[in-house]
C-alpha cells in the first residue's frame, strides 16, 4: 500500500513523501519518483497525514454497562474520529482489577474493537495486591479514584481510594512497576462543603456545577498527589485537568526536575466553558466541571508552553433517562459525554483558529500519548518500522456537529459540540495499513483491533 | 519607677535612655539628665532593656490536667524565662470550646497567674457554632488538631477536625470574626502510613520518631490548609513549624500577597536536631518531631529572611511515667516538654553566638506576637501609653541549663536542653511596672496577672 | 521646648506623646501629665510629628550658578516644605571634587544654610584619587555622570566618567571608603541614538522629549552600574529612578542578596506621566523624563513593595531665558526643576489619597536616606538623643500650589505641579530644637545650618 | 546509493532503515527487505547516521591571511571532521563586508571547497548600508565584534562597533532583514581595565589570560546587547559562550518570551578549564577565554536545559611565531584554536562518557544550526527531500588527538586537545550523496562543495 504525495507531519517536522506500507508497518517514507507501483494507492494530494491518534481515556463501559457503549460502537466512534487506538480506563463491571477481570476484558475487546487498544488496570484501597500482576499482564497504566461511590460498587469496586495512608502505599506499589499512575483529582471533601452549601442555599440547577467543584477541590488534590509523587517516586498522570490553576501546580512540580509528573487535558476544557451549561444543562456536566473563561485561557497558556502532555477524550456516554434527571436537580444526573468522536476535529478546528500547530496535535495526541504509555515507537510516530497506524487529514473539509448521525451508542451524550461548525477534518483512517474510515463512512471490522501491552510486558 | 541607663532594644533601634513606669504604663522614655528622681529606680547599666516576651504557644494543663503542670507553677516558669504574657491554648479538661469553659478558665487564671495572659478558643468539627461568642469573648485566636485522639476525648473534645468539608466550615467562621485560626500541621494520614511501615519493620525506638512523622506529612498539611486559608480568606497561623520545607510553602504564599497566613518557630527546632534523642530518648520526643540538620539549616534560613513571624515555646510538660514508657516503645510515650522557662535564654545565647540580633528577639517573640494576637501597641513594644512590660537582659551572664532547678511542675519534661551551657540570660522580668523576677528568683504573687483580651473585643 | 499632644509617627509605629527638646536633642518622649512645665510650648493635638526630612538629593547651585539658586534660597524652600536637612549634589563652579571645593563649599553653606546639610563628593574619570579625602571630610557619599558636557566644564569638570574601564577603578576606591556611590543613570549613546532619530524626523517639540531618553537607556545603565557594584562589593545608589522597568533591575539584584544597592525616586516620577508636558512644555523636562503611566504603575509597585528606599527631590532650577528655548527645540532647554518645596506636601496628598501611609513617607524620607547615607540615628528618627528635627504635619490644611509664592529663586522652575490641590502640608519645620519654618512662613535664620558629616568621619 | 542497516539518530527519534540517495538528495528510508538494489552500497551496521555536521562559527582565513589557513586545508579539515557545511566569519582580508568581498569569497570557496558553506556578512559602524545587500546575496547571517582593532584594519575594517548608538542602528538595520546578528561579547573597557590591573601587578604569563577577561566581561557585554535585541527586535545570536553566568542572561531572556535571543557554545569550553594554559600556555589562548570549573557546570546545565541553541567550532589558527610570544607575554599572543576536526570526536566522546546523547549531538551542531541560520530543511535533517549530507559514526572507534597528524594548515595551533584519547569517531562523511571522507581520510575533491544561501535569498 502506498500513500502519495499527502503532507507528512510530525511533532518535529513537515514535509511531502509517499509513505509504503508493508504487512501493516511503515516500510518505506519516499520520493514520489522511486516507486512505481504498489497494490493499493492512496492519493492523499492536499493532505496531512498524521500517526493515527492514540486517545489516552476512554470509558468502553463493557463488560457491564453495554446500555451506554460497547467494544464494537466504541470504536466505531473512534475511527470515525481518526483514533486508532484507545486506551480504556478500568470502569465497567466488573472494573479490572484482577487478572481475570483484565484478560476477560482483553479477549471481549479483541473479539470486537475495530481498533488497536490498551487497557488500564484499576487500583483502589482493596486492589493493592493485584498491581504486580495487571502490570504483568501488560496494563498501559493504573487508575484510581480518590473518592467512594458507596451505591455504585459494582463499578468502582476496587478503584477507589479516600485515604492518604492507602494512596501512599498504591503509589510505592505502582512505583516498582515502573508504570503510571493516572488519577482523577479532586477533593472529595472539598466538592462535598461546597455542595452542601449551594444545596442548603436551594440550588440545584445546572448552573451551579462548577460552584459545587470549585477551582479549589482540583488545586487542593492535585497538590497532595503530586507531593505523594515527588515523595515515593511513582509515575503519577493527572487526566482531564480542567483548571489553569490546577496546571500550574504540575508546571512547579516540572520546574523542580520532577518529569515522572504529567497531565492531560480535554478539548471540551479547551474550547467550552461554564456557560455552556445554560445551553445545554445536564448534558454539559462532567467533573472535572467545565471552567471560566480566565481559568481556561490560562489552561492555554500551560497548553502553548509545553506543560500540558496529552490530550484525550474522557469519552463516556450516559443515558438521557439519566441525564434528564439534571435539569431540575443537576446533581441527580450523572457525569460524562460521548467525546471520541469529535475530539480531533476540535482540534483541528483550533489549528484553522490559529489556536495550536498541526505538529502540536500530533504531539499531544499521538507522540506524547505513545511515549508516556509505553507504547512507542511502536504507535505514535511515522517511522520505518513502526505500526502502519495513520489518520489523513484535510484541513479544509467542513461539517456542522449533528450529534444524530454519531456513531456512538448514546447519541444524545455527544451534545457537547452539538451545532459547532468546524473546518478540518479527518478523512481516511488507518490501523496497521488497513482503512478503517473513509470520508466519514467507517469500514472496518469488528475484532480487527488488536491489544497493545505496554511494551516493559511485550 | 524608673529604669535608669538601660540599652533599650526594639525591633527598629537600639538606643540608651533611662524608662519611666506610672500606674504600670510607659510614661517616659527618657534622657537621665532630665529626671532626678523616682520612687523607685532600677540600673540597668550595662544590660538591655525589651519588651517582655509574650510567649503565643503554651500549654497552662489547669484545669483537668494539673499533675504535669498549673497556673502557679507554669506562670512561675514563664516569669523565671523573661516572659511577661502567655497565650494559653485549649487543651486542658474541659477543653476551651465554650463560653463557660472560657470564663472558668479566665477566672482561674486570674486567681493564680503571675503574668498577664491570654486565652485562645478551641474549636473543631463539633464546636464551630462557639466561634462568635469565643471571638466575643475576648479570645486572641482559634486552634484546631486535624487529627483526632479517640482515646484523650477528655482533652480534645471539640477541638478537632479530621474531615475537610468540616475544616472550610470553620475557615469560613473564623473568617468572619477576624481573628486567626492556629493550627497543628501534621497529616495523620502520612504519619498512620510511615509508622505502620516502621512497626512492621520492628521499630519501635526512639530514633525512629521523626521518620514516623517525616517532613511530607508537615508539607502536606501545610500546603493544604495554606489553600483553604487562601480560598476562604481566613487568617492562618501554622504553629511550631519543624521544617524548613513546609516554611518554604508559606514564603511562597506570602510571596503571591496572601499577608493572612502566618508562622511560628520553636527554639528546639533552631538549635536541636532529631539526633538529640539518641541523648534524652522519649524526653526529646515532640511533635512535630525534631528534625534534620539539613531541615533545620532552610529553616534558620527563613528565619532570617523574615519569613517566620514568631518564636514560641510549645510549652506543655508531661509525666515521667508516662514519657519512661518511651524507650521501649516511642510510640506509647506522649509527645511534649517543658519549654516556656528556657525558650528566651536560648534565644539569647544564639544572638551571642552570632545567629540572629537581639532586635530579631524582640520582633519575634514579642512586637509579632502582639501585632498577629490583637494585643498591641498595648503589648510587644516599649513606646509611652503601653504596658510597662520589660525583661532586662544581661548579654555576660551565664549558666548552665540544670531541668532540677526549673519552675515547672514536671522538672524531667525539661531535659530538652538540659546541660547545655547558656550565655545572655534575662535578669528581671516586669509585669505592668512590677518585678515579678529578680536574678533568676521569681518573687511575683499568683493572681497579679491580667486576662488581656484582643483588643477586637476589648 | 515641648511639643505636646501630637501623634508621633515613626516608620515602626504611631501613637501619641509629648516630645521635651532640651539642647536641640530629643531628650525625652513622655505621657502628658508627666511634665507641666517647658519653656516652649507647641501644641500639636491633632497633628502629626515626623522626623524632619532629609532630601537626599539636591542641587543647590552655589557657588557659581548663584543665579538659579542659593544656600539661602535654596533651604529657605527647603524649611518650607518641612526639610531639615539637604544632601548637596556637587554640581556647581567648580564641582565639589577636591578638599579645597568641599571645605570652601561647606563653609559657604554654614554661613548661608537655614536648615543642616551633608556634601556628597564629585568623582570621575579625572578625579579618582581625591576620593579618600573627601571621605575623610565627611562626605555623605559620591555622585558621578556617566555623561560628558563638553560645553558645560565648569559646572561637570571631574564629575563625569563615560569609560567603564574608569568607572571599575572609580568604584573600586569608592567600595575602599565603605561610602556610597550615587550614579546618574542614563546611557548616553541610547540616548543619543534615538535623540538623532527625531531629529532626523523633524521632531524637536516638548512631547518628543522622553521619546529621546526611552526606558531603555535607563535600564541598560542601570544594569551595567549594578553588575559593577555587585562585581567591585561598592555600595551603589541609583538616584531619580524613574521607570519601574529600571526598578525591577534593582529588585533582582537585592533578591539576590546585593543589599549594597538601592535606589530613590522622586514624587515627580510617582504622581505626574509624560503628558505633563503638553501643559508645561519645557518646564516638564527633567532627565531622566516623566514616563507612561504603565511604568509609573510599575514603579508604585516598587514603591510599596520595599524595593524603593529613598524618595529625593532632585531640586534643580534653572533660569527661564534658558527653559523658554524648550518650546521650540525641547533639545535646547536645560533639564530640571524646582521641587524641594513641594516634595513633602506632594507625598501627604499621596497618603490622603490612600497610596501611602505617612509611615511609609517618615521611612522613605526620613529614616532610610539617614541610614543609607551615614546620618542615623543621630538623624531620621524620633529617639531620645537623636537631633531634634521634626516635621508637624496636618493633615487637614489644604493649598493649590501657586509658582508664585515659591521660595526658591527661579520660581518659574515650580511649575511641574503649579496648580495642584494639595491637602496635608507641614506646618512646622524644627531643626535641632529650633522653629524654622511655622504656618508656610520661613523664621528660621542663615547661617543657623550646621554640616553634619558621614558617621564614619564624624 | 544506498546506506544500509544503520541506525537513524535524529533529534526526535533513532531507529533502523536504510537511506536511498538519488542525485544528491535523500529519495528514501526505507526497510532492508524492500530496496534490494542499488549502484553504491555502504554497509552502516553497527553504526550510527547522523545528518552532517554543520559548523556554524569557522574562520577560513582566506582571501588574505592563507598562511593560516585556506578554504582547501580548512575544508579538509572540516571533512575530516564529519562537518559537511561551514559557515565562514567574516574575518579576512579584505573583510566580508562589500557585495564585492562577498561574491569574491563565494568565488574563490566555490573553487576550493570540499564541503558546502555558507557565508556571513560582517557589518560594523561603518559598513551599516551595505546589510541589506549581503543579505540579498545570501548572507546566512551578520556577524560584527563590539571592539576595535587599530592596528589590524586590514582584517577588521567594517566589523567592528565600539559605539552603542551605532550599535543599536545596526541591529535596528539587521532586524529589517529577519536575518541574525552574531555578536561577539565581550566588554572592552572591561577587559581593559582588568588588563591593566595586571599589567601593573607584574601578571603577564598564560595563567592570567583570563583574569584579565573576566566573566563580568562577557556578563556584561550579553546583558546589553540582549537589551538591545530586545528593543528593536533584532535576532541576536551570541556566539562561542564560555561562561555559564553569562548564559544564564540569555535563559532570563528566552523565559520572558525573546525566541529571537540565540546562543552558541563551543567543545573547548565543555571540556577544557583555563588551567589547561598551565599545560599548552598561549596555544589554550582563545577569546573569550576558557574558564573555571565551576562557569563550566553551569554551562552544562545550560547545555542540558535546553537553553544553548548550537555548538561551534569557533576554528581559527594561529602563525607558530605570534602563539610562541605568548610564553612570556600572553597579551602579546593572538587568540584561537584549530578546532572543526576536532569538534565532532570531543562531543562523541561525551556521549561516550555519558554527559550527553547522541540525538543532543545531532540537534545542537545539524539541526538547530540549519534552523537558525535559514538553511532547514535543505540540512539539517534526514528526510526525503533533504540533501544526502551525512555523517556515519562509530562510537566504538578510538583515537588519541595527535596534532601532527591534522589536516588544518598550522597543526600546531591544534594543541587544545592534544594527546587526548577520544573514543567515538566519524567514519564517513558524505556531502550531497558524495563521499568525502572515508575511516580518516578525505577523500573528496575541492570545488565540489556548493555556495548555500540562507533560504530567504534561495
């Protein structure tokens, strides 16, 4: 297979070349001239291609929650949205923990992803034990939660983590794995003064979302975490930040020569703020919640500068049953949005605004992404040798957001750029030489994907 | 009366003039020539006069509590030590969370006290709805554990707070009233974690006391409550800060303008390091725990750079047979020691040997602590109109700590620096104008000292 | 002589108390009732008392430019704005570099000077080696111009120094002295670049005048003079700063621990911007320029931060004939002002308008400039012992400044606040004891002045 | 041609494939299997392919000073060093200051040449007219010496700028361009007044060498012109650093934003200290001069950091009899160093010893150079489209620096690193497909290397 005369860009350059592919590797980038022929050509004329984005978290919600999402619909989304490879966070029933929850998950993905995936092992207070062996077993990273869901265990059993005694011993136990711990930061007594407050106040509309998650409870667990870290030397990611302020306690940590620390933002607290709440109420709720106006231009400022590592989705639709709860009390509906879709359009859309490079975006969205979760050079770079994993890009292709044609299973949980018009859009993706997307139709096959183990397991 | 040709030494200048006392108040500072006579002079030739210490950090144990220490006896030790006020904190049974528990302490206070003091209110998870009429009351701040203490409910009712929702619930109220919430900063989560690492290690003596309690656990309690004091805007005063890592998160508060948050330092923690209890075992057990050389070189560091506010003593003597019990098991051995008798001559013999000047002495042991306690210009300086308060101090005069000499109840809770060889030693100690001590003997009547209020409430 | 019932306001504290002079010192500060009986008697209820003003930057023009201004004239304004002593800058014919110039100067100034005085000595390329004897003299420090004036010898001859290797070995005998060196800082050739611009462009009109002399120049010379202070261990101090990007260059320096280097400024600097001079044309021009208000913003922040120690006048008059030239060609009119009059009355009208407080003014004008430049506490501080300079200030009177009633001689150089609503003025001027200046009106007599040398020689 | 089973080191990435090389260019990198033919094979096992060195800061001597050396020995020098490009300073007889000078120089390399190159304009206070015509024929950048040489016109007639109002006019005249302006920084009057300090002393051997040009020199001189770059927004590039305090003026400016603020060091001054001269006295002569231990580390950490944009060679040789005068009077010497063969092996050799990594290497003296000096990605990089310049290297091969051995014209200007045993050589430099140098010698032919303009002349 041959892709011609596209536009390759890397997070270290730009130039034109046709790039061979060969048994679903990268075997050749070259001159238009010195090769002739091919099987299949790709005319990518007036194009980018970029290494296939790698989106660091995602919710599959299956095994268990397959009312929401599932392998095969999940990924359907992805490679619509030029992503050919998600790393799936361990929330589902049962949340993978053990190495039998972790392989059950794995041959249920392999029987039905469409693209390449990586799991997360869950770690919580009463998982401590299970750490070694999900590393073993190729975990990309583990996950925990610094907060409890008391009615929720079937899906959080496990993954939690409200004490700073059993955190500290998660993170010397994650430490001697070598990998990564994500975590999803905010203080949970924080949120709960706040919340008492507003509700005590007789508040309960969408409006006041961020004003029960203040600015504080992100700051406040970041800060604690990242000196868990400093202290016990463990890898520690923090995914979705949300705040400027949040960020610019990890940018501190980096200036001391802490590099083990990093963090992930979304495009949704990149382009969205608060307000958005007022259009589109429950719909718009996810914690981290979305922020002002100030605290997210100064999550750009961290993005420019180089703070900010990743970028990924935090993909996880809900039901509108559940969801619909939230207009007239927003803390009955639950959290999340279906986000895989459109997260790289947004972003392209920010490169047509002048917002951030085509290079940036394949920096935070697949390079980065890659090296931070042991998969590269494998994924996340076009290189000779690497996975044949490329999404084609044309930068002036143009659609209206209609979250009715999603290819998600819960349409209605991709309200979040409902309506935006955005310029720049992938066109052709490709998981190891193989088209799974063109011009928006996906057309790959279910149980096509494959796991990646982190390569310290490979 | 008048203190004829004294050096007199205040935070801003040293000068000579003779001191005119009427009606227990400055009347005059003075020039000799000017003022023949007097009732009654004192010759401070040759010595230096301050402001008498004020000490912001002691435990009185009356009522409840009188076999370690009591008013007569703890007031004794503070007159014996050039100290002319004590700020009491709440631990004592009752503990002072109530207007009763106030008053009755205030009344036995007054009956007993040989210096003028004042009362700090106690306040916890259970107690927050006292604040206003503690404030009322005329108390000169607030004090919180964030731990809790199951088996001493006797001593810690209602002045603790394990739970950071119930915490911003007290900033918040202490906010309202203006005064400042002290705080003891250590995070019991840390300390569980590290001390259930050592006994499963099998150690249990003495040496291990500071790993039990390492520098992480002062720099995470800081760093978090330094957020709530900055987000609620209450005023925050960490006490008896240890290291110079968690003074370094204040500078920095401070450094982005937030003048609320305050600390203090103890002298063991400027001329003791955690080695000292190879000497004294659970004697030189505090906490927080005596640190290391390195730690305490940064905190001398902010000392001198103006970061640390005030010096107190942390004044609170135990048991023999309770401390004894330290050498096998330093986790079964209470944590304290008798410090207010000795905290102004080690002070004094750092300024001889050359660590900081006698000016610091006075700002931050007496011109500070009245400004952050609500006390001053009637407290802390040496200007007409204020309390003839002073301590007169003889830079040449020696002794060598000797714990069976001291005032204190508990003479072996003094072995902190006991045998250590002191040069500058207070030589007379006035109380509103009268000579509560002379040479080293301390001839004050019990109930002369006066409950000051904040002057909010006064 | 007993001042009564004022509130004495000192850099450290503000209360109130009777002040006995006896012998032109402070010979006691004392409670009301204490002394029925003075001599003298000023009633100063509901005033307040400062330590006089020292400016420690002043051209008093004599000898040899007598006909812009005289030790007579020149203190006479000075004793009416509330200054009690003047620091001479040695710009005059000839320049105070030689033992000869400053002993015939001082003589000079005690025969004419209402109020005290010190002599900085002139060095410069040419007058290196007279440095140990002016220090011996007593000298308050040195004042050099990093400058040439080909055309004005007289008053410059040996006062300049345009060659770093100079300036090194200037500042090398200086730091032998443990003297001050005070350094115009402007970089000539910057100025001369952007000077020959305008011309070239046809501008010569007042409001190109700073545009002449951008920021830059004062921040490059600033910048080079600090790394040779902090290279060479010479105290340097930066006069008339005018840009608070100039500040911040000192700011750095002082974090970095060079405490031998300061900086004043002057409340022309702090309260009026460039657009001055579309109203007072030529009478506006003074070097370094009024700048844009977003560096005077800056420079207030520097202000109230500490990093400004000193505020001078840089009262320098010049004759009308000679500013008039301004209008037409602003290249061709002499720079400087008239402005110890107004100095003190200026910064009041700060502190009524919540900018300062006045023990920020006593500081910056009083107590810093005795300290930096060898005087305290014999001056610049209300002590018992210090000289009896004092400054009564109400806080109430009001006046609009009107040019014409100025003391100095050329009244027209008293334009750069002509006009202005001023309310807080001093209201007695008291020189060792003696009354000076009462209600605006100059009583004190010439020659009463007395020359008070730098510590070190005195 | 066909570069087989090397390893690919670039900045971004290092990875195995063959590299196709078809008329001069890089067609293809491409996977062994898929490439089974070609005319010229070269087997890169076991090694390592490093895009060519480009040598930003090379003095060729000729036209003028070929005693010294000339572009046919320098060049072979260069290509003996794994450096396919040059770029020449403009210090030769006459100077490159002339549309003249420059297509004269360009002629004569073209005719000599065995590596391509680049050339720089020289500009100086009285060349500023002629910027924008260098600058159209290709100038890769300005280079001009804020000094003077009275008695070496011929040489540095138009280079030289002593004045900072015509200073400030050239880098205003430069900025029009967009093209860099190279600077070498030093402060004469500094070094002046140091000098004659020494002088006086008695001091003229090698050891005062640099005493007598301190760091507070090269400090000062990049303070200054870094404003000035600033100001009028002019790139600076400050060549051959030495010191790490004067570099850390440079972070200061990058961190503020100023991308247009560049630095360059040189081998000597990673790996040599000015005790170096106690061994090969006026041979270690260069300027700025080699430096303490302690400026080193520092410069490696600003190595590390990132801040140090490329690495130069600052080659230079000296006549035998003007370096042996130095032995007695090191004033009397001149200052350089025959160092572009050596350049490559003495960084090889610090990757060897762990200071660095080889894709550091490629970075700092290919990639950034080619960036900054607007020859990217023409050089610089291993790309399709690039031109096939490379160098292979084999980090196992060993050598002792023998100067007699060296192809630069005045081998014993070679001393710098004499006698010192390296480990990782080139051994293949191949320029636009062509072999130039193979395991040691060169074999390329002079006038083969091509005239190469900065890409906004291209």
């Amino acid at each position: 297979m041959l892709i011609k005369s596209g536009t390759i860009v890397r997070a270290d350059s730009v130039f034109e070349a046709d790039i061979a592919i060969q048994d679903g590797k990268v075997a050749g980038i070259i001159e238009g001239s010195l090769f002739p022929e091919a099987e299949q050509v790709v005319n990518a004329q007036g194009k980018y291609v970029l290494a296939g984005i790698i989106d660091p978290h995602n919710h599959m919600r299956e095994p268990g929650i397959v009312e929401r999402e599932d392998w095969i619909t999940g990924t359907m989304a992805a490679a619509a949205g030029g992503v050919t490879m998600v790393l799936e966070h361990p929330v589902s029933v049962p949340p993978t923990t053990s190495a039998k929850a972790f392989l059950d998950k794995k041959a249920l993905a392999e029987s039905k992803s469409l693209v390449d995936f990586g799991l997360f092992g869950g770690n919580g207070t009463t998982s401590i034990e299970q750490i070694p062996e999900l590393a073993a077993l190729g975990a990309v990273a583990f996950k925990t939660f610094i907060w409890d869901y008391p009615d929720r265990q079937a899906e959080f059993a496990g993954i939690t983590c409200t004490d700073d005694d059993a955190l500290l011993e998660i993170f010397e136990a994650v430490a001697k794995t070598g990998l990564m711990q994500d975590l999803h930061a905010e203080s949970k007594s924080v949120v709960e003064h706040y919340t008492k407050k507003l509700i005590a106040a007789g508040r309960r509309d969408p409006m006041v979302h961020e004003d029960s998650r203040p600015v504080l409870s992100e700051v406040e667990a970041v800060s604690r975490t990242v000196m868990f870290a400093m202290e016990t030397g463990c890898r520690l990611n923090i995914p979705h930040i949300s705040s400027g302020s949040a960020t610019a306690v990890i940018k501190e940590a980096k200036k001391k020569g802490y590099h083990n620390i990093t963090v992930e933002t979304c495009p949704q607290y990149l382009f969205l703020t608060k307000e958005r709440l007022a259009e589109i109420g429950p719909y718009g709720k996810i914690n981290p919640p979305l922020r002002s106006k100030e605290e997210q231009d100064k999550l750009w400022e961290y993005l420019l500068d180089g703070t900010i590592d990743t970028i990924g989705s935090d993909h996880g639709p809900h039901l509108v049953v559940h969801k619909e709860k939230g207009w007239k009390d927003i803390f009955a509906a639950p959290a999340g949005s279906a986000a895989v879709e459109t997260m790289l359009p947004v972003m392209l859309n920010g490169v047509n605004q002048g917002r951030l490079t085509l290079q940036m975006v394949t920096r935070l969205m697949s390079e980065n992404v890659a090296k931070l979760y042991g998969l590269y050079p494998r994924k996340g770079v076009i290189q000779v040798g690497s996975d044949a994993d490329l999404v084609i890009v044309d930068m002036n292709k143009e659609m209206t957001v209609d979250r009715r044609q999603a290819y998600t299973k819960e349409k209605e949980s991709s309200r979040m750029f409902d309506g935006y018009h955005l310029v720049g859009l992938p066109v052709m993706t490709i998981v190891r030489g193989t088209v799974v997307m063109r011009d928006g139709q996906v057309i790959g096959k279910p149980g096509y994907g494959k796991f990646v183990p982190h390569l310290q397991a490979a």
